[in-house]
C-alpha cells in the first residue's frame, strides 16, 4: 500500500497553488467556493479542508465541516410532534458537537476528489485519519466531537467503502436525491413538454397559467446585494420550515456566492409589481447543473405554484444550456419527480465517540429520521 500523508488547512490563503488542478472536476472543491464558506459560512460551521499527498505532492483534496448544534436556534418547526422533540432532546445533550467529512449544505458526493486512482481501502483508511486528526484539534481546544458522519455516497462507493475501514461503522441511508438525466436530444423547452403524457402537460400548462403576473429575471452582483436582506428573508422562511435543519446561511452568503464564482453562479428572481416574491439559485458545475438553496413568500407560493414553476425553470435552463443532468438534491421527492427526476439512493456512515451509545446507534439512528411516504411520479408518456 502507498504510503500518504495529510494535511489540514483552516484558511483557503493557506491552500497549495496546486488545489484546483485537483478539484478540476467540482466546483464544490475549488477554491472559489470554498471561500464562500470561510467568509459567509453558517455561524454554527467551522469549516477544514484537506490536503493529501503522495510524498511532496498534492494527490487530493478534501472538505470537513465541523458543526455547534448549541448555536442553533431551531431544528425546523414545520413537525410538532413528540418524535421531533425526543430528537431535538438529543442532539442538544448528546449530539451537539458533529464532524462532517463532506459537505453538509449540498446533496451529492463532494466530499473528496483525488488526480490518480487510490484504492477504496485507501481512500476510506484517509478519510478515518482526517476524522481522527480534527478530533485531536477540538480535543485541544476543550471541545468533545460527538457524532463523525461521512456523507453521501453513491451505492459502489458505499459498497467498496464498507468492505474496508467503514466495516464496523453504521451504513444510514437518508432521502434519495432527486436527480434528471437529461435525454441529448433535447434541444429546447418544447422538447420537454412534448415528452410529457396528457396528464403532466397539462400541470405545466396550469402552472404556467398560474404564474401570470410572475417576472423572472436572473440578478446581477448588485441586485443580489440591493435585494439581500429580502432574499434572506424569503430563504430563512423556506429554511425554518423545513423538517430538519441543522444549519442557517449567513445574511451575505447568496452576494459572496455570487462575487466568488461569478457567472457560474445563478440567482434567479421571481418579481410581481416589482415586489421580489421568491428566488432560486443554480451553481453550474462542469456538465452537471446543480440546484442550490430557494426561498419564496408563502403566499404567493400557493396562489402562483411558485415552487412548481421554479423547478420547470431550472429544468428548462438544464435542457438549453445542454447540461447532461440537474441535480435537485432531498426534499419534495414527490413533485421533484412530477417534473422528471428520479430518485437515486445515497449513504452515510456515521459512529458516536462514545462507545455505549455507539453500540445502539442502529437503533437510535433510525428513530432520530423524520418518517417519509411519498409516491414517485412518471410524467413521460
């Protein structure tokens, strides 16, 4: 076996001059981003990126996210049940302090990327290291890590991973994301709505009916930073109301988004008498366009289906800018898939430091879940 080393880094000037020539492939890795977190990250976040090297040479690259549940005012106040409140219990006593090896604020394998082949029992035998050395700096600053989850991982990879140092650790698999292949023959919108059967046509048909009113403008830098405290506000609505939460964007997240990558960075606002009444975003990575965070007036949501029309938009941006696929990320399964994504399942691992509780993790874990029913729809004929 290759013998590598690691190294972590907790600010981006610090970074070898080397790091995009091994992020290349995603946006999600590159410098560019990785500065919207230092200088707009969740207050609760605290972010690490790592470097592994083969000798003196940059192999790798790596993001960790350390997150403070006690900074959190809410989990997310759409479910008031008992269920939610035994697991809000928890994870402020027992859970508070959480290391993520990934990114907690996207949905998909962003995690880690390397230049050359590395081996699953490599790759998984780093990453434990990584784990293990943030552990060792908290434990030097007099804060105990709690909970180590390593995120999203498509099927092969969690496979592979679990025949190795993941063995002994909890597989969990959370909402699917919702992802659209994109057929190459799709030129155009017309393409798209041709391909629907009766019944979904004519619900593109009722939303577009809907919207009448509705101006849809992408915003500039200036915009975004004239418009920010409302789009804060329509996002932090979205946000609260979501069944669970466990991070709030900074107030300038969205303007320093859009200041760091520029044109691959999209903010599209949704205006009625020039009145900003929703907003969604899309980060254009490579060949795949990714859907960031969204907000809307709630309101105005139901009497426009302000959310239906946004997802045909992004979708219909998808297929005019010859993206192979949209990632629409968890949440809203069933009208996700109205539109045409299809779920595909990701995985987790996860283990607590302590060992007692570490032990009937597979059974608390499954508990702590919100519980999802939902039915996936086929629009195309």
């Amino acid at each position: 076996m290759n013998t590598y080393s690691l190294k972590i880094y907790t600010s981006i000037a610090s970074l070898p001059n080397s790091w995009d020539d091994i992020a290349i492939d995603n946006a999600f890795l590159q410098k560019a981003y990785l500065e919207v977190l230092e200088s707009s990250a969740p207050t609760n976040m605290q972010c690490f990126y790592i470097g592994i090297f083969e000798e003196t040479q940059l192999i790798g690259v790596a993001l960790a996210q350390y997150l403070n549940l006690n900074k959190l005012e809410s989990f997310g106040e759409r479910d008031k049940c008992l269920k939610t409140f035994i697991r809000n219990f928890i994870f402020k006593n027992f859970a508070s302090h959480v290391l993520f090896l990934g990114n907690n604020m996207i949905t998909g394998q962003n995690g880690y990327t390397f230049k050359k082949n590395i081996s699953y029992q490599e790759i998984s035998k780093l990453l434990l290291d990584c784990a293990n050395e943030i552990i060792s700096y908290f434990k030097n600053e007099g804060t105990t890590i709690h909970i180590v989850s390593f995120k999203d991982f498509y099927e092969k990879g969690a496979r592979e991973l679990k025949k190795n140092e993941f063995a002994s650790m909890y597989e969990f698999t959370a909402q699917p994301n919702m992802i659209f292949e994109l057929p190459n023959h799709w030129k155009t919108n017309d393409d798209y709505v041709a391909a629907f059967s009766k019944k979904y046509r004519d619900q593109y048909k009722r939303a577009l009916k809907k919207s009448d009113g509705v101006i849809v403008k992408e915003l500039s830098l200036e915009e975004i930073i004239f418009n920010e405290e409302r789009i804060y506000q329509l996002y932090y609505y979205v946000a609260k109301n979501a069944p669970f939460n466990t991070f709030f964007l900074d107030k300038k997240h969205f303007s320093t988004f859009k200041k760091q990558c520029g044109n691959r960075f999209i903010l599209c606002g949704y205006f009625i008498e020039n009145q900003l009444v929703g907003f969604h975003t899309l980060l254009l990575n490579g060949n795949v366009l990714e859907t960031y965070f969204l907000g809307y007036d709630e309101q105005i949501q139901k009497e426009k289906m302000l959310y239906l029309n946004m997802l045909y938009n992004m979708t219909k941006f998808g297929i005019e800018n010859q993206f192979e696929k949209i990632l629409f990320g968890r949440t809203a399964l069933e009208i996700k898939s109205s539109i045409g994504a299809a779920p595909i399942l990701m995985s987790g691992f996860i283990y607590h430091n302590n060992k007692f509780i570490n032990r009937f993790i597979d059974k608390i874990f499954p508990k702590l879940e919100p519980t999802l029913v939902w039915q996936q729809r086929h629009p195309f004929k």
